[in-house]
C-alpha cells in the first residue's frame, strides 16, 4: 500500500514539518518514506508545500501527481491542489483561511477552523500537529504512539509544557479526524 | 545501524567523512549549501580541515593541491560553480591525482534557477575542461544511493587516480529519505589508504631519503612527452570502460513494447509511470545508466526486447544523453526523446501520457 500526500500553506504555517513528521514516523514504523519540498525564493511570504510518501514498497517518484491525502492550510494552497487529489481521497483544509472551501464532491473533506482551534489550544504553532492529529484519525497513516515518542525524545526535557500541547493538539486533531470518519 | 531520515545534501557529506574524506574545500551555492553547512559542522568534530575558499575557483585549487598529498579530498557545488571548477578539474585529471566532486545540478545555463535539472551531462561525461580526459561519472536516484556513492566515488578515484564526480541534482539534495550509514572508518584504515599513495603523492618520505621527492604538474612542454602521457591515460580509461560500467534494469522482458532509458531523478518518475502503465496491462522496460561515464552502451542495447517498437529517453533537459542511446540502440529501433528544462521536473502522469501515446 502506497499513501502519497501534499501539505501546503503559508511559510511559517509548519507544513513542511507536517511531512516532517509524517515521514520519519513512517520510517519509524518501518516503511518506506520520501519526503520532498518545494524550496526557493516562492517560500519567502509565499506557500510552501511539502510531497511525502509512505509505502509498503520501494517508492518510485518522490514527486507527487496524484495524492491521496491533501493538507490545504490557506485558499491559495487548496486551489492549487484539490483539483488533483484522487477520488476517494482525503481533503483536510484550515476554513480560518480557506473562506471559498472547495467544491469537490468525489473527495473525503475534513474541514475545520484549524488556525482558530490552535490558538484555543495555547498557541498558533500548534496548527501543524492539529494537522497531523486529523492525518492519524482519519487515514490511520501512523500510529498516535509514534508520533508520542517521537516527540517526548526531543521535547521532554527541553519543554516540557510545550510537549503536553502539542499532543493535546494531535488528539484534538484525531478527534476532529475520526468525526469525519 | 538505523535508518536516519536525511536530506541528500546532508547524507552524502556525512557518507564522505565516514568514507575517509578529512579534507573538504567549497563555495557555497543552492540547492547544494547544506552540503557545505554539514562539512563545517562534522570535518572540525573528525579532526579534518573545511575551508570555505573564496570562490569555486580557490576552492577547486585547494583540491587539486590537497589531492597532491593523495589524502582523500572533495568538493561539491551546484551547476553555474561546477562551471567555474572546470579548469581545475581538467588539471586534476591531468595531473592524475584522485579526488570527488558533487554537483547538485540545477537550472542553467548561465546563473539559471535553483531548480532540480539534469543539463550539465554533456560538462560531466563529454569534458566539460580542456583537454584530452574522462570523468568518472556516478548518477545517484535515491538518497540512500547518494550516500553510497561517497564511498564509492573515493575508491573510484584511489583505484584509477582520477577525479571522480557524483552528478545528482537539487530533488535529490533536498529531499529526505532514509539512509543508513557505513561505519566511520577508524584513523589506521585512513592511514593504510594513504599508503596505497606513497610512491607518487607528495608526503613524508617513506624510506627516509630527503632526497628523493615526487613532482605533481600538468604541464609538460615536450610534445613527445605529452602525447605518451596522454596514450597512457586513455589506456587507463579504455580499462574503466571494460571494468566499471553499472547500471538498473527495471520491467525489462520480453513482452515490453517501449524501452525506456533515464537516470538519476528522472528514472524515479519513469518508474512510477511504468507501474501505473503495469496496471493497464501495458509493458514498460527501463535502463538506467547507475554510471553515466563510461556509459552502459552494453546494458541498452542487450534491453532492447523482441516486440520493443520504441526507445524512449526521459531527461531533464533538452537531450543530452540522447547521443549516448543512440549509440547503444545503433538503429535497432526508433529512438524518441522528451525533456523538461528551466528546473521543471515532469510528472508521472506527464511521462504516463508519453508513454501510453506509444500504444
């Protein structure tokens, strides 16, 4: 089974630690991942977005046409990438900036005001992990207990406050997942 | 060991060190700069030298004056800087010594973009210098094999005495993948591959005679001298030639109708194309040259399969190894090509509808 994905939005959103993440947790799982961005002078302001693949089998291209699972964090972003999400797939899109929404109806949609849940969480930079939270609630892509560890190797000693945030913002996110399930 | 999850960039470097290298000189350029970013944190921690020279020109100099002590030396840059590294490494190869270059190639010509690109094949494996020499050239796919290639590129170099470039582009630099890593080679194993050096290389005596001293130049004046250095050195490549071909076969059988060739981060993308087509019930085959010099004229042609109509070439630039095919195929079948430039990177959908026009 392959799952290929794009994450889009502002630079400073996260999304390329969306893939980030996404990535090495699969890799942590023992698949196979790329993990891919787009980088130049486009991110200064501009989107950004990340292609990351997790599969069973070797990967082929790290470059995405088609992907299953969208994270679309602003309008311009999910303009861009809906109209080649597979059908069937997965749309996940921030309505705080995403006003126009999208009009696919062959696709899953996930939307919720996710800028505005991050900030009633603590904290705008949370956004990501929210994002991260929906991936694992609705497609089950990795495991919440990967991200978990994952997370405390680095975040435990250093911050632990900012720690318990973010894993509040990733089962946030999964609730909001599994709700749209 | 396990698996880290890297950038190319960043992997290569940390393959390098691990492969010996304790001398590293460059300029910093995208998509390549995590490159230098990685060999300025880890050459101080290994006790190795990195110098940020003060242009690619400095810093190819610095090479071929370290490579003199027959130390295993590497410099890396992206395309407009591997331009300026060209005369360097033509007295390099000159001059025999062995040493690796990267180039993360990126969108040219002149100072172009910063975009992943393929179009400094015909500087890699056609010269790109002055002069009557061959690049060993290795074409990484994968981050994992990027890596791989550091070691692999240093015992190129020791084995032939000649430079040895890894040509990848800006995809493979800047995407991450998981690699794993050879061990760090201890200070004796360095020190025993140095020997292998001592009867030419400019370094401490071995038998205690301050006289005896070793010349390293590229300069002979005396054509007679010159034509039997140069006779001597396409000896030396007419035996890379025979030995040192590499390349992928992917798909390939006897019921393929088109014969794909493709290397490096292009292949990536013909693959997924060719499992897509797979599904459809429709057969695909793929070469791709792992070595780009010498080239796997041997390994194309023998792919060519009885029902194969069409060789099609996917590159990201105008052509470039087109030539190269042509040669392989010889006429055997019609051979089509089509590229992306400017640092636009094809699809699998884009190389998808290529394909399937060939049925």
């Amino acid at each position: 089974m392959t799952t290929e994905m794009i994450c889009a939005g502002f630079g400073g959103q996260g999304v390329l630690t969306i893939g980030k993440f996404i990535a090495k947790a699969g890799m942590q799982e023992g698949r196979n991942v790329s993990w891919l961005p787009s980088y130049g002078p486009e991110m200064r302001g501009g989107t950004a977005n990340v292609s990351t693949v997790v599969s069973d089998d070797p990967i082929a291209s790290p470059i995405v046409s088609y992907p299953d699972v969208l994270v679309a964090l602003n309008q311009p972003s999910l303009d861009k990438f809906a109209p080649s999400v597979r059908k069937g797939g997965v749309i996940i899109l921030n309505t705080s900036m995403c006003p126009h929404g999208c009009q696919r109806d062959d696709v899953e949609i996930v939307a919720a005001p996710l800028s505005d849940i991050a900030v009633e969480i603590g904290n705008t930079m949370v956004l990501n992990m929210l994002a991260i939270g929906i991936v694992i609630g609705k497609t089950n892509l990795i495991k919440y207990e990967t991200m978990e560890e994952d997370l405390t190797s680095f975040l435990k000693a250093k911050n632990p406050d900012l720690l318990e945030m973010n894993l509040k913002a990733i089962k946030r996110g999964m609730e909001i997942g599994k709700e749209h399930g | 060991m396990e698996k880290i999850l890297m950038k190319g960039n960043e992997a290569v470097a940390e393959a390098a060190m691990r492969a010996g290298c304790r001398l590293y000189f460059a300029y910093p350029i995208t998509p390549q700069s995590e490159l230098i970013e990685y060999m300025a944190k880890v050459m101080p921690k290994v006790g190795g030298t990195f110098l940020q020279a003060e242009s690619e020109v400095a810093a190819i100099n610095m090479v071929y004056g370290a490579a003199g002590s027959g130390k295993r030396v590497m410099t890396s840059s992206s395309s407009p800087g591997i331009s300026l590294k060209q005369e360097g490494i033509s007295y390099i190869a000159g001059a025999e010594l062995p040493a690796v270059i990267v180039n993360v190639q990126r969108g040219g010509p002149g100072l172009g973009d910063i975009q992943p690109s393929q179009a400094d094949y015909f500087q890699a494996t056609k010269g790109g210098g002055h002069g009557d020499y061959r690049l060993i050239v290795l074409a990484p796919s994968s981050v994992q094999e990027f890596a791989d290639m550091a070691s692999e590129a240093f015992d190129l170099a020791d084995k032939y005495r000649n430079p040895v470039l890894i040509l990848a582009d800006g995809m493979l630099g800047q995407m991450m993948e998981p690699v794993e890593f050879k061990p760090i080679m201890t200070q004796e194993e360095i020190d025993e591959l140095g020997k292998q050096h001592t009867s030419w290389c400019i370094c401490p005596n071995a038998d205690g005679d301050a006289k005896h001293h070793h010349e390293i130049n590229s300069l002979e004046l005396d054509p007679s001298v010159l034509e039997k250095h140069v006779l001597q050195m396409y000896e030396k490549y007419a035996v890379i030639e025979k030995n040192e071909q590499r390349s992928e076969i992917f798909n390939v059988s006897d019921d393929n109708e088109v014969l794909c060739v493709a290397f490096g981060t292009a292949s990536r993308i013909v693959k997924s194309a060719i499992n897509e087509l797979k599904k459809e019930g429709k057969s695909v085959g793929l070469v791709r040259p792992i070595r780009v010099w010498p080239y796997p004229y041997a390994a194309v042609a023998a792919a060519i399969g009885p029902k194969v109509k069409q060789v099609y070439v996917f590159e990201l630039n105008t052509g470039q190894m087109l030539d190269d095919v042509k040669i392989a195929v010889c006429g055997k079948a019609p051979v089509n090509f089509w590229g992306k430039v400017g640092g636009i990177v094809f699809t699998p959908a884009e190389i998808q509808a290529k394909l399937e026009a060939c049925f």
